[in-house]
C-alpha cells in the first residue's frame, strides 16, 4: 500500500508510525502502575536504575541536635566500613578473634558462596553468633531431641534436611512452605538437622536472667581452637535418623501471655540493675539512656527497643505488651527458629518468610518509585488495626491507634507538642506549647484502612475516625517519609522502605536479622516507641514557617525551624545505597546459609573438635579473582567546597 505514496510520504508514514509505537509502548508502561484520585506525577525515566546517584548539596550550618547525631553516625560507619575483611585469611582470623573458635565446617564453601554473590561484608553476622550462644552450655544431643519434638508442638512447624536434600512434608502454610523452598537451594551445603520453625507472629522463648548468665558463662569456657579441628559435620546422630519414640518425653512447657501484662513476666529476664527491675529508677531516668532531653531524639536505638530499659514506659502503651492477641512462651531454652523477637527472648532469628516471597505489600520496586525532587513533602502511613486485642476501653493505649491520633490534624486542635525552634542566635530551644494540628494537616497522611480485632466487635471506632482508602503499596513512594511502627510483631515493609528513594524513620520493640548492618541516623530515623518526638523530627526536616525572615525568629508563638530537605535526601540515598549492598535477596541467603552451618555445629556430638582451622590461603588466588567491592563512598557531592557537617 506505501507503493502508492511518494518516497517523502512514505517516509512521513513511517515516522508517524514509529512515533505512534514509541507513544503505546509509554502509555503501556506508566498505565501498569496504580492510578488514584490525586495528581499522577510521571516519574522520570532515571528511576528504572538501581544506581544510587550523589546527592548534590551542602549541609545546615546550625547547631540542632540531628547535625551531631549524624555526624556520629557517619562516624561510626566510617569505622565498620573500613574494619571489613577483604579477604579468606582475614575473614577466619577475624573470626577467631571475635569468637574464640574456629569457623564451622563448611565455612570455607560458604565464603565462596558469598563471594560470589558478591557480599560486601562477610565479617557482620553478630545476630546468628549471640542468638546460639546459649545452646553452647547444651548437650547436642539434647537440642536434637528438642528440635525433633518441636516439629508438632503447639504453633510450631518444621524442615528437615537429611542426606543434602529436603525431606518432603505435607504439612502446608505459607511460612514453612516459604522455609522449605528457601532452605532446599543450601540444602546440598548442609548436614542432617531438624529447623523447629514458630508459626506465630510473636517470638516464643523467654528464658530468666539468671539462667541466662549462667548459659553464657558456660559458653565462655567452652571456647577452643584445636589445631587439627576436622572440617565436616559427624553423620549418622541420634534423633536425626529415625523418629525415635524416647523425643516424646520431652515437654517444652508452653504458657500463654495473651491478653496479660508482658512485662509482669519478662522482667525476671532483664538485669537486676535495669529500670525494669529496679522500681526506683524513674521513668525520665530511663529515657536518658537512650534519648535527648532537647527534643526527645533517640541516641541509642538498640536502648531504644530494649524492654529492660522501656519496658516500665510502655506496658500498658504497646499492644503487644499488654493485649496480644497470641502470645505462647516457654521458660525453657528451646531451638525455636522465629522471624523477629523482643530484646528478652532467645529464639533464633532467621530472614523473615516475606522477605524470600515476590509479595506487592512488601516488595519494593523501582520502575513505581520517585526521585527525591519529585516526591510530595509529606510522610505517609497506612494499615490496620493489628497489635494486639481491642475494647472500647483499652483501644487509645493501642500503639498504631496512638500514633494515627498524634498525626491527625482534627484530634490534634487544641493540644500540643513539644519541638525544637530555632532562636535569633541560631541555638535550638524546646518549645512547649506548639500546636500541631496546621503541620499534620499539611505534611501527614495517616490513617486505618480497616478496623479489625476488636471485642465484641469495632463499632466504637464508628464515631473516632473514618477510614481511609487503601493505597497500593507502590503509591507510598510517592511520599518523602516513610514511617514504619510494629503491628502484631515486626513489620515487613522495612526493606522495602531500606531500599526506596525515601527517608525511613522506625519505632519498634522487635529485632530482626538485619540490626546491627543498618545505622539509626545515617540509613534511617529512629523514633521514640511513644512517638513524642514525631513532630521534633518532622519540623526539623520539613521546615516550619520557612518563609518567616529571621528577624522574626524569636517570637514564641510563631516557632520557626528551617527546612533540612537536603538532610532528609542524604539519609534516604544513603539508605538506598546502603541496602543494595547488604540487604539483597541474595544477601538473606547468605545469611541462612551461615546461620545453618552455626546452628548444624551447635547440634553436633564433636562439636568441640570439629570447624575449619586453616589460615585460608588456600583462597588466596581465589579472592584474586572475586575482589571484594570497594569502600562506600559519602553519597554527598558538594556543589562547591569540602564542608561537612
């Protein structure tokens, strides 16, 4: 048919229909991403990387508090980047050092494992070393047997590994289905064990202080380092090759804490000297040890979620703490494989199922993020009613329902907040009487999309709040702040959040696999689990009455804060940056795999004489081969100059 044109109208039919193409092919690509009732901002073609670009910019240059918390968080991940290992001989010689042993069998297969998966860090696995510490003052044997027993326990399932393959089970449920698949790709690494994996949200083992001390010290004297350690696991131990009947009389002694004060039992696992036990430290005592009094900022996030340091503040303000709905616990130090726990328990922590599933709730992707410029200047949160047993008279205690009313705007006219202003001299001061609810309504978009677990039913939220339309996981990209609190347990948007162009700030009590590699202030912003430093936190970064000129500074009924938006965009390309090193998929089954060699030494009769004991060189030519990536470079390139905060 283009016969019949002229060669200059066949060519603009061509363009027209190569035009027309390239138009389908974008309209087929943003129309996959989720359309609501507000202005769509197509994102910019750049997002589709996975680089992290400089940040261009210079820092504040005042003196609020947050300007040396970074700081000393920049510090300190200066000193662990530089501290790594970059090679097998050093790696076994820093774990020797740290440790006191050698590595287990298998180590030296699952460096190359890493390595070839690109591991950035192969020093950094503190959680698995401190969570099995314990069963070191325990016959092998004994673990075995409870293990075995554990499989068809109470809330608990499990995977077992014989002979390098998974042994088919039909029992069924999306966590142990999740474990099986993610345990058969190592499966050819490992020795025969039996992985007794909790079921529940809530973590399960809550052994008593004293116990515990006695447990560690017992681990301390076993510590060794024979010089012909053998480097394989013993085949064929009792409890892993039949289902013998003598595991039946063992009783893990399961109680149930649902719907009772946490705290009244978890103390006795907390140091007698900590404000848990001791009743006469004051609540203010407390909160210096891991916070500001200028603002309330966290200093110390591990504090922070520490029930033997918090726990007194928050018993009746956390609905795990006071309303759980499921809460089974056994006093006795069992090998139970959990996906978070409390600063009291001792389960053994493990990546999270969610995280090895392709879920939309909590899977982060790229192509439905924006760059930071493009992102409205708000902080989002949505979700439901979780954390925990509600009634019409204990619902306002309920940690989620708390924060949804501090971020309200309407329940917030005519209360108010203390934050940080900013004085004429440029020093900050708190201020008292702010009165939040112009801010919330400006810069916070909170709410439940679902009223759920409520006794008789949720009919008193009726008159509280509306709920609010459930947004796609991949709107919530849109916002600059990210804000992540606890539901029933941990939440599993975290790394998500970790790996998108956003600022994360996190207020928990759970531990995950994952604490120590992330720096509260450099890759996050830690907030206080009673949320009253949301809005000290919020002002600093967003700004208040910035247009105010600073001759106006000191009025008292008009704080000003100036806007550190450029701080904000560090932390969260810093994050970014940052969990694209270390918290990868890849990065989940690096630490599984390690975690399970641990765990197959600590089950194991010859457990003291067996691990790698060689000075790794014979790895020398291979970590020629597999360099390890470079140091991480600061994400900020200033426009002009060296200034640093």
């Amino acid at each position: 048919m283009l016969g019949q044109f002229t060669p200059s109208r066949r060519r603009f039919y061509l363009i027209l229909a190569c035009a027309a193409t390239v138009i389908c092919l974008l309209n087929l690509l943003f129309l996959t991403q989720t359309v609501d009732s507000t202005v769509i901002r197509l994102p910019k073609f750049g997002l589709f990387s996975t680089a992290t670009k400089p940040v261009s910019g210079q820092y504040a240059l005042d003196k609020h508090p947050i300007v040396n918390l970074m700081t000393e968080a920049n510090r300190q991940w200066v000193d662990y980047e530089n501290d790594r290992s970059t090679s097998f001989r050093q790696t076994v010689a820093k774990y020797r050092e740290t440790y006191g042993r050698h590595p287990p069998p298998g180590f030296k297969e699952w460096y190359m494992f890493a390595r070839k998966k690109n591991a950035h860090n192969v020093d950094d696995f503190r959680q698995i070393t401190g969570d099995l510490r314990p069963y070191w003052a325990v016959p092998p044997a004994l673990i075995r047997k409870m293990a075995a027993k554990l499989l068809h326990s109470d809330g608990m399932m499990g995977v077992q590994v014989r002979d390098k393959k998974v042994v088919h089970s039909e029992e069924e449920g999306w966590r142990v289905e999740t474990l099986r698949k993610s345990v058969k790709r190592l499966a050819p690494y490992l020795p025969d064990m039996d992985i007794a994996l909790n079921l529940h949200d809530q973590p399960r083992v809550m052994v008593s202080w004293n116990d515990t001390q006695e447990y560690l010290h017992a681990e301390v004297l076993s510590r060794t380092m024979p010089p012909d350690a053998q480097d394989q696991f013993t085949p064929n131990m009792k409890y892993l090759t039949t289902q013998e009947s003598d595991v039946e009389d063992f009783d893990p002694s399961w109680t149930s804490l649902a719907g009772k004060l946490y705290m009244d039992t978890a103390q006795d696992s907390c140091p007698p000297e900590s404000p848990a036990r001791n009743h006469n430290i004051t609540v203010e005592e407390a909160d210096n040890m891991y916070k500001l009094p200028s603002g309330g900022f966290v200093t110390n996030f591990t504090a922070s979620s520490d029930l033997c340091t918090v726990g007194p503040a928050l018993g009746k303000s956390h609905g795990f703490l006071f309303s759980a709905s499921s809460n089974l616990v056994t006093r006795k130090l069992v090998p139970v494989f959990s996906e978070c726990k409390v600063s009291v328990n001792n389960d053994i922590l493990f990546p999270a199922n969610m995280y090895f599933m392709d879920d939309k709730r909590y899977t982060y992707n790229s192509r439905h993020d924006y760059e930071w410029e493009d992102k409205e200047d708000n902080l989002i949160w949505r979700g439901v009613t979780s954390g925990g047993v509600q009634v019409a008279d204990n619902w306002q205690n309920m940690h989620r329902q708390r924060f949804v009313q501090l971020a309200n705007s309407t329940e917030m006219v005519n209360r108010t907040v203390s934050i940080l202003s900013e004085t004429s001299t440029n020093q900050y001061r708190n201020q008292t009487d702010f009165d939040p609810s112009k801010f919330a309504a400006d810069h916070f978009d909170v709410g439940f999309t679902e009223a759920f677990g409520c006794i008789p039913n949720c009919s008193f939220y009726d008159d509280v709040w509306a709920l609010k339309k459930p947004k796609d996981f991949s709107q919530t990209f849109k916002s600059k702040y990210l804000v992540d609190i606890d539901g029933h347990s941990f939440s599993g948007r975290w790394r998500a959040f970790q790996l998108s162009k956003s600022m994360g700030i996190k207020a928990t009590i759970f531990r995950e696999w994952h604490d120590s590699r992330l720096f509260a202030w450099r890759h996050f912003v830690p907030m206080d689990n009673r949320y009253d430093d949301l809005y000290s936190i919020m002002t600093y970064f967003v700004g208040l009455d910035s247009k105010k000129s600073s001759a106006n500074v000191s009025s008292i009924s008009e704080p000003y804060i100036p806007s550190h938006d450029f701080e904000a965009e560090v932390i969260a390309a810093q994050s970014r940056e940052w969990a694209q090193h270390a918290l990868r998929d890849e990065d989940l089954d690096i630490y599984l795999y390690l975690l399970l060699l641990e765990y197959g030494r600590i089950i194991d009769d010859n457990r003291d004489i067996i691990g790698y004991s060689g000075d790794g060189s014979e790895l020398d030519q291979f970590d020629e081969q597999h360099p390890f990536s470079p140091v991480i470079q600061d994400i900020v390139k200033p426009p002009s100059g060296d200034h640093e905060p």
